[in-house]
C-alpha cells in the first residue's frame, strides 16, 4: 500500500504545487503556455499512469460486491463526463482547467454557459462512478480523493482567476453562467455543442473499447 499512496501523493502534488508555489507561472513566461501545457499533460499522465499501476498491485479488500448495477451507475456516469471533458478542455476558460488559453467567448461559451468547470466536474462524475463500480478500499480511497480533489478544485480555481485576472475580466466570466437558464440553454445550443456532443460519444467509445487491454477490467462484463 505504501506505493499506492506515494503515487496519490505524486499526483496531488503535480496538480497544487506548480500553481501554489508560482512554478506554473514562472514555466509559462519562460517557455510560453503551449509548451508549459504539452509538459504538464505528460507529468499529469506520467502521474496517472503510477496511481493506476499500484493501485492494480495493492491488496483487494472488498466493501461491497460489483454486480451489473454498479457497473451501470459507472457507464451512465462516464457519458455526461466525456461530453463535459471534450466541450471544457477545448474551450478557453480562465476560471478553470482548460487546454485552450486566451478569454472565454461569451457569446459562444457552449458548456461553460451552464457548466463553470466542466472539466472538473466530468472528473468528478468519473472518479465518483468508479467508487460505486469497484466497490473496494483501493477504488474508495484513490477515487474518493479525486471526485473530492475535484470538488474543492472549483473554488480554488475561481479563487486563483480572482487574485490573477482584471476586475472586469473576471465579472465577465463569473457572468456567463448568470441569468436566466433559458437564455443560457440558447448559448449552449450551437452547432460547436453538437461537435462536443460527437467528439464526446467517441471518447465514450474509445474508453470504452480501451477499458480492457489497459486495464485489465471489462465493463461490459456483467451485461
């Protein structure tokens, strides 16, 4: 178990640190944000990798049995995740995690005019899904931690927008999930929508398919 923990640590840290400690900042002015972005996705999957590889090597200890149903709650849960993940990472959003830099676009937000932190809430449905599918103390505890690291992210992440973007700026990004949610559902109905919408349905597809071999556990087992 003393792997397993390191490597959460490992990850946690590779997540907080660089923006607590002013490395992320110092890294982007030193090497521009696209390069400072490839970097810390390889650190962020370098990170996932190690967490996934000794939790697969701790000991089981069950808490409840896996069945069909609690591996339809994690089938049902990762759908909604993959569209939030594919329509928030692609789109600028300066108030959360984002792979795309610059101002949001409030006239075309897509998700982001009813989701302020689609990304985080995608890992959130996620981690939370696979708590219920596993059933053990490993998938309890590393995936408990990451639905709450998400979770606690949101307010870190509009604290940080706080203290680093203009007064104004930062209003008009706080504004785009306001007001009425019908005006905002007009927003999200865009034909960009319907490309997240696609281009999450193949992300669905591609875990899905790639569940298995990388893994080691089908989801489709039960059914």
């Amino acid at each position: 178990m003393t792997a397993f923990f390191l490597s959460i640590l490992f990850f946690f840290a590779a997540h907080v640190l660089p923006a607590a400690t002013g490395l992320r900042g110092f890294l982007i002015a030193k090497i521009g944000r696209p390069a400072y972005v490839g970097l810390y996705s390889l650190v962020s999957l370098a990170a996932i990798a190690w967490v996934i590889v000794a939790a697969l090597a701790a000991p089981y200890v069950e808490l409840w049995a896996p069945g069909p149903v609690t591996a339809l709650v994690a089938l049902l849960a990762m759908l909604p995740a993959c569209i939030l993940f594919v329509g928030g990472a692609l789109r600028p959003n300066p108030l959360s995690v984002s792979f795309a830099g610059g101002a949001i676009d409030v006239q075309r937000p897509g998700l982001l005019a009813v989701v302020r932190h689609p990304v985080l809430w995608a890992f959130f449905f996620w981690s939370a899904g696979h708590v219920v599918a596993n059933g053990d103390l490993v998938a309890l505890i590393l995936f408990g931690a990451f639905a709450l690291f998400s979770l606690l992210g949101m307010r870190r992440l509009e604290k940080r927008a706080r203290g680093r973007l203009p007064a104004a700026d930062f209003a008009a990004a706080l504004a785009v999930t306001g007001g009425p949610l019908s005006a905002r559902l007009v927003k999200l109905m865009t034909p960009r929508f319907a490309v997240d919408v696609l281009l999450g349905l193949a992300l669905y597809a591609a875990l899905l398919h790639l569940h298995g071999p990388v893994i080691g556990a089908y989801p489709l087992a039960y059914f």
